[in-house]
C-alpha cells in the first residue's frame, strides 16, 4: 500500500533485508528473495513441513516447523543453512544451532512488524506472541499509516532518523561492549560498533 505511492522508496526498500527477517511458506514453496535463494531444508524434512523461513536474505536461514518451533534436530543435527559468502570465502554449509533443544520462536520483536508479546501467532504453541505482519515493513518504524493513506497532508508518519531507533532491533545487551564469538563479532550488534566509534555522532541512516 506504501508502495502505490512511494515507489521509488518502497522499490529500494523490497531489495533490503527488512521484508524478508520472517518468511511464510506458500503451499509448499520457498520464499522468494531479491538476490539469494534457499532451496533447501533440514535434512528430514520438505517445504510442506515448514511454515516459515528466518532469514534467507544474503546470510543463513532457519526454519519453523508447524508447531511454531525453530527446527534445532537431535544432538547431531545441522539445522541452519549459512549462504556463500565470497569475501570471507565461507558458507553454502548447515551448521548446527541449539541442537537437541527446544526453541519456540521468540523473535517478533524484532521480526515483525506490529508485535504484542500476547498469544500465538496463527495458534501455533511455539510462537511467543502475535504481528499484524512478517518481516520488518514500513509501520514497523514508521507507525500505523492507515490515517495517513486516507489523509496525507494531515497524518504524517512518524520518521525518526535518530540512530537510537535503529539501535532498538540493532543491539545486544548494552551499548557499552561490542561482543564477538569465534573471532566475529556477533549479530545485531550495530549499535554498538557505532556507539563505540567516532561516527557516533553520525546517524544510521546518513549512509544507509
């Protein structure tokens, strides 16, 4: 809808990573990204047993079963598929994530556009809370639009180039460190690389 009107901003927008944190499978087909493809599961499994992807878009993916968990497997199992990365010359491997526990998905927080941390999305036990809609969408920083799409000269949404706003989803635990495992440095941790630089100052959004 945002689309009809923005279209060079929502064009840009559809070949970012934002839409596609959280992606529902179709009657069977893998989600449709700009410039990657997942065209695989977790060993065991078919695209008829998962009813969402995280990710896909440029880095990994994992998968949800139709109970609403991320698949994790047994003690062996390899459930999370890293994509090719031809800078760092690693990836188009699956690895192993919480291997041997259960995981509800407890990520729309930051996935979704619209969460309450009440319910189960589509009464699916290992979803912790409901959304209006998956993925990162405009509302989700730009608040409801409805109001402004039938009255735009008097409904303005909300727009907040404060690198705070970013930092809400771009962060892990404080700003103060920058955490790192295997000699990376952990994801969403933006934030904090850019608390603890000399573009500080600067906001996200100058360069992005």
């Amino acid at each position: 809808t945002c689309g009809e009107c923005h279209t060079a901003i929502y064009d840009v927008f559809m070949k970012s990573g934002h839409p596609y944190k959280l992606n529902r499978v179709v009657d069977g087909q893998p989600p449709v990204y700009p410039f990657t493809e997942v065209l695989e599961v977790p060993e065991g499994y078919t695209w008829d047993d998962i009813s969402y992807v995280i990710g896909g878009y440029n880095w990994k993916a994992r998968f949800i079963d139709h109970d609403g968990f991320i698949i994790t497997g047994d003690a062996d199992a390899t459930t999370q598929y890293n994509l090719y990365n031809e800078e760092l010359e690693m990836g188009d491997n699956w690895v192993a994530y919480h291997a041997g526990e259960e995981k509800p998905y407890d990520c729309g927080t930051c996935h979704t556009t619209g969460y309450s941390i009440s319910g189960n999305q589509n009464d699916m036990p290992g979803m912790i809370g409901t959304w209006a809609e998956d993925g990162i969408q405009c509302e989700e920083c730009h608040g409801p639009g409805s109001l402004h799409v039938n009255n735009p000269y008097s409904f303005r949404p909300l727009i907040d180039r404060d690198s705070e706003a970013c930092g809400a989803c771009h962060v892990r635990g404080g700003s103060e460190a920058v955490n790192a495992s295997g000699d990376f440095i952990q994801h969403h941790e933006q934030y904090e690389e850019l608390f603890q630089s000399k573009h500080v100052v600067i906001d996200c959004v100058k360069c992005h």
